[in-house]
C-alpha cells in the first residue's frame, strides 16, 4: 500500500492564506513548525508495516525542501517519495497562474507516480478542506479507473486555465497509465472544518475526518492497520495534544452517525481489545476510554443497524464540479496568491 500525504494542513499546520502566515511559515524553523495533531503517529503506525510506502506530495515550494526533511527527521517520519512544487521555476518563467494552481500540479505528479508504480499496488491518499484535495484525488482515481473520460478531464483541464504544456501532459498520462481501481480511500482533514456532507457527491471512497484517530478507525475498518495502530493513534491525542476521552468517543459517534464505521466494526474492536488489554491499561486513562468506549457504541447502536452500501459513483461530472467551487468559494475567500497573481 502506498499512503500519499499532503503536507500543509494535513501534516503541519500552515498559513498560506495571509501575507503575514506565509511569511511565518516560510520563516520557521523545523522545530518551530507544528504537527496536525495525531499525524506523525499515524505515520508512524503506517510505516510498522514493511510492504508499506510514505510519500509526501506538497505544495510548498522547493526552497522549503531541506527545512520540511529535517521536520520529518526530527519526527522520526522516512519517506519513500518527496515532491514539492517548483514555484521560483514557475516565477521565473512568468507562470503566475502556476503559483496557486494545485489541478495542474498535483494531478500530473499522481500520474506520474501512477505510471511507474506496479498495477496491483493499492492507494490511500490523505489531503485537506483548504483548496482542491478531494477534487484532484477523486478525479485522479476516477482516470487510473477509466471512470471519467478522456474528453471530460480536458474539458476540465481548459476550464481551470491549465497552461497548454500541462494539460498535454496529463492528457498523454491519462493514454500511458494502466487501467486499474487502486484508490481505496480518501481522507480530507478538515482543517477548515467544510460539513461532511459537502463531500457526498464523491461517494464515500473520500472520509472526511476531523482527525486522525477517525482516519486510524476507517483503515482499522479496512484491515490496512491492526486495532493497536488506532490505540496508540488514540493515545497520542490524549497523551501530547490535549484530547480528552470524550473528543475521541465524540469522534467515533460522528463515524457513526455518518455510517462511514458500522456497529460490526466497532465489535470487532472491542473484541480484540479484550483479548488483548496491554496496550490499553498502559495508563490510567485507558481504562476510563475502554469504558467509555462500550458505554458509546452501546448509544448509538440504534444509528448503525443498516449497513452503508459502499459506493462510489459511475459518473461525476468534474465539470459542474469545478465550476461550483470556483464560481463560489474563491469570490468569498481569496488568498494572498489569488490577489496578486492572477
């Protein structure tokens, strides 16, 4: 399984949307950059497993390179694959539009990356709310699956003003890429905290989370991670950021809710755990969690008696798709980028 991370606002905490976040974040320095909460651990869980690949595709500009690696080294985080976009090429050739555009950036990479990466290898990619994530990844998944066509991501590609050179090269990607079904989810981390449900029309390949003990929960559903990943996910909120037990049943309760995990899943987990307590009586909040753990589900069962039909639709039309975002959110919220480099 290759996991593919976003590093802004899915792995540090970034403020591009400023004049005076982006300097401080270009400023930092690796120690002073912070973690999203709970995504190290992940990580860090992931990587355990040896048949598992990390790779890191960001939007930070390729100055950024050595201070963003010794962040990572200083995580105790390895990468497989590390690319970050190469904006003072892009400002030197006068390509404004390339500064802020992610559609023409980061589709081509996945592609790429797609085109040399053995067909039976599965997919799991984790971005955020703040721009284009669950556009690019669900698109991107859809190409690899011949879910969209060819016709439709050049319409798309022309519709977001993709310089002309780009836009042939995703095209020829698109005719070079083996057909397969590889992405089996999307995690969005909600940093701008976008409802759920503004994510439907996706299907629910793409999770929205609030964080990452609900990612850690949906690839436990997956069988991707053992139910001890989610503990020590789980424990490391409450132990370094300040969660309390009740943020994470609350979290579970919402995975609920929204069926994204079913009654059947979280009995498995309660199963396992009692087979195995160690790992979660290896602090006095454990205890308290695991009780509290039973007493939630036992809450919700009610909510979880059917199960959710995995779905992911035949036909999204990234057209309508794109213009909806970019007809409405961008006049709302417009960035440093967006004011200056049009």
């Amino acid at each position: 399984m290759i996991y593919k991370w976003d590093l802004d606002k899915t792995y540090i905490k970034t403020d591009f949307e400023t004049l005076k976040g982006l300097i401080k974040t270009v400023l930092q320095k690796p120690e002073e950059k912070e973690n999203v909460p709970g995504a190290s651990a992940l990580i860090k869980e992931i990587e355990k497993d040896k048949n598992n690949s990390v790779y890191f595709i960001s939007g930070s500009p390729e100055q950024m390179r050595h201070v963003l690696e010794v962040k990572l080294k200083i995580d105790g985080i390895k990468w497989d694959n590390f690319v970050l976009k190469p904006n003072l090429r892009n400002l030197l050739h006068a390509k404004f539009r390339a500064l802020k555009d992610q559609i023409g950036y980061k589709l081509p990479v996945l592609l790429e990356q797609r085109r040399i990466t053995p067909v039976e290898v599965d997919e799991v990619l984790l971005g955020d709310d703040a721009e284009t994530d669950a556009f690019v990844y669900s698109m991107y998944a859809d190409i690899i699956a011949r879910r969209v066509s060819k016709d439709m991501v050049e319409h798309v590609l022309r519709e977001a003003n993709i310089y002309e050179h780009i836009k042939n090269n995703i095209l020829k990607l698109y005719e070079e890429v083996k057909t397969a079904d590889p992405v089996k989810s999307i995690f969005i981390h909600l940093e701008k905290r976008t409802p759920p449900y503004r994510f439907n029309h996706y299907g629910n390949r793409v999770v929205p989370i609030y964080n990452y003990f609900q990612a850690a929960i949906v690839l436990y559903k997956g069988m991707y991670i053992d139910y001890d990943a989610v503990v020590n996910v789980g424990m490391n909120l409450v132990n370094n950021f300040n969660y309390s037990v009740d943020m994470l049943v609350n979290s579970l309760q919402d995975l609920l809710r929204r069926k994204t995990i079913i009654k059947k899943d979280i009995d498995r987990f309660k199963k396992e755990i009692k087979e195995d307590k160690k790992i979660w009586f290896k602090t006095p909040v454990s205890e308290i969690l695991f009780s509290r753990f039973n007493e939630s589900v036992e809450h919700l069962d009610y909510l979880s008696i059917d199960k959710k039909t995995e779905f992911i639709p035949e036909n999204i039309n990234y057209i309508d798709l794109y213009r909806e975002k970019h007809t409405k959110t961008e006049k709302k919220r417009r960035s440093f980028f967006d004011q200056y480099f049009e």
